[in-house]
C-alpha cells in the first residue's frame, strides 16, 4: 500500500519505468514484452480520453454541474497523452539512430 | 498514475458540497418557515466529511461527504408581535444560523478548495517533470 502511494505520484510511466529496475519480480511475472505493455498504455490513454470527452459533453449538456471533476479528466487525458507521445517520439529517435546505422 | 488526481478531484467536490451548505444556510437566515409552509423555523445545516473516495472505501484516500447534518442549538426568539408566525406571546424564531460564521465558513471553505487545486497542481507538476527524463 505504501508502495502503492509512493509510486503513484511519479510512477506514470510505472509501468514501463518500474520493469527494468525489479528485475526479481519481472521473472517471477514471466516475460512481458515491450509492445504488451505500450499497447496497455496506449489502451489506457484511450480509455481516459473517452472519460474527458465525455465529462466536456455532459457539462455542455448541462447534465453535470460538477466543473472540477470535468476539469480534472480533461488534465489526466492531457497529461496521459503527453506521456505518450514522449515515450514514442523516443521510440522514434530510436528507430532514426538505428536506420541511420552505416553498414 | 492519476491517483492523486483523483483524491484531489473527491477533495474539491468536497468542498463544493460544503460551500452550497454554508449558501443554504446564508439563504434561509430569516426564513421562518419550513418546506410545508408550517412555522417551523430553518434549522442550521453542516456537511461532516470522511475519508474514502466513496462510502464503505476503507483505504483512506481522498474524502467524501459522509452527510449532513442539523445544528441542535437553540432558535433565535425576537419579540414581534405583528409578524405572521409570531406565538401566542408575541416572539418569532428565527433560525439559529449566525452570519460570521457562516462567512468566516465560508472563507475555509474557499481556502480548502484553493489548497487542494494547489495539490493537484503539483502532482501535474510531478508527472510534467517525470516526463523530461526521457524526453
């Protein structure tokens, strides 16, 4: 559990970050490949962008007077995706260094 | 990830629960009556949090309002005998709702809010610079 809090604040990247360094638990867990895991996230950063979208439109509908809970989905699916891309424009820097490998 | 987002999120609506209370009390500080219109003067009302996102959540992280409450203390009497809901002896209840502490109330209220929109703003703040390790 406090754990659980110590991570949470940081561990955004918790999963893919926190892999490497527990390399116990990883073995015990069995192999979890890279693309499982990107494709969980990226599952993930769907996932709380169709909650802020739908947030933005039930208080545009006037259904929600709830503004700080709207506001706060909104900031989660913008930060998620922001993670996102940064773990993917490294993926990409990645990709460039080795294709610009001379054989 | 957005754990924290999320007590902050149950924080803030905390909050606003408390602030429509503390409305309702400045609302009704001279109402004389109550909803069926029977001369029962409007009784003081108080949110009483508890920690848990939601009722029955016994892992203690964030708050939420665990319900409201009404102030025992005694009514208000003023002697006016011409006003409608006046008693036998001439005196009106006024609700037992005083207004410098519903104000002063209401500036913690505020505050809280405040402090709380300054949590979740370091929390972002937390995952922004999270992000410059790899970027």
């Amino acid at each position: 559990m406090a754990d659980g809090i110590g991570l949470g604040g940081v561990g955004g990247i918790g999963g893919l970050g926190s892999t490497p360094a527990k390399p116990a638990q990883e073995t015990e867990k069995g192999d979890v490949s890279f693309k499982d895991v990107l494709f969980g996230k990226i599952d993930e950063v769907n996932s709380l962008q169709k909650e802020a979208e739908a947030a933005m439109s039930s208080f545009a509908a006037g259904k929600t007077e709830n503004l700080s809970e709207m506001f706060i989905a909104v900031q989660k699916a913008d930060l998620a995706f922001k993670t996102l891309m940064t773990i993917r424009n490294k993926l990409l820097d990645a990709y460039q260094e080795i294709s610009q490998l001379r054989v | 990830m957005f754990g924290v987002m999320d007590i902050s999120s149950s924080a803030l609506t905390a909050m606003r629960a408390r602030m429509n209370t503390i409305a309702t009390n400045i609302a009704n500080l001279q109402t004389t009556r109550n909803a069926a219109g029977e001369s029962i003067p409007y009784r003081r009302k108080e949110v009483v949090f508890a920690p848990g996102l939601q009722k029955g959540d016994d892992g203690g992280q964030g708050v939420h309002v665990a319900g409201v409450v009404e102030d025992p203390s005694p009514f208000r009497m003023v002697p006016m005998p011409g006003h409608p809901d006046a008693d036998e002896n001439g005196n009106v209840y006024f609700p037992n709702v005083d207004l410098n502490t519903e104000v002063v109330s209401a500036v913690i209220a505020m505050r809280a809010y405040e402090a709380n929109v300054a949590a979740f703003e370091a929390s972002k703040m937390m995952v922004s610079h999270a992000m410059r390790l790899l970027g």
